[in-house]
C-alpha cells in the first residue's frame, strides 16, 4: 500500500532587514528579482531598510543569500571588505532598478 504524506508549508511574511537600500532603483531590482525568484509579493521599506516578502520560514536563507548577491545584505552579516564588495554591487543593482522601472524616491 502506497502511502502519501503531505507536506504542509506555513507561508508567512518574512521581514528580512538588509543594508545598502538606498532609493526606488534598489527597491525595484529587489522586488523585481525577489518575484521571479520565489513568485511571491514583495515589498521594500526603503527609509528602514527592511524587504518583506510571502514565503515559508524554510526559503529564508535562500531568500537573504539573493539580497547579498545583488548587494543587499542582512544588517550585520558583513564587515570590511566584503562590506565594501556589497556596497559596490548594490550601486549596479540600484542602477538597473533606476532604468528598469520607476524611482520611488
């Protein structure tokens, strides 16, 4: 007899509070790759530096290792060079927010 457990996902809002978010351009590169990564709602509190998005508490690494590659790290995981690295990064991933959408600013 086959049996079939299902797996039951608590979808929730996390709130993931990240460095480097300075204006529309980086709220729209994040909320842009954020949904076709993990096709979920997002939204971006640029004044607080705080990303929100519908996930399982599970995709929350997952989720804070795309905000780091696109330069946006968790508040206090970086320091020094690695710091300066993610600021650099977030400079581009701004700009490509700026020209791919609307300044929210």
């Amino acid at each position: 007899m086959l049996v079939r457990r299902q797996l039951q996902v608590s979808i929730m809002s996390l709130e993931i509070h990240v460095d480097n978010i300075k204006c529309g351009g980086c709220a729209n590169t994040i909320r842009s790759k954020l949904e076709e990564a993990f096709e979920a709602p997002v939204s971006v509190d640029i004044e607080n530096g705080v990303v929100r998005i519908e996930s399982a508490q599970e995709k929350r690494q997952e989720i804070v290792a795309r905000l780091a590659k696109l330069g946006y790290p968790e508040t206090g995981t970086t320091a020094g060079v690695e710091a300066a690295t993610a600021k650099a990064k977030s400079f581009v991933s701004c700009a490509i927010g700026r020209m791919g959408g609307t300044d929210n600013d």
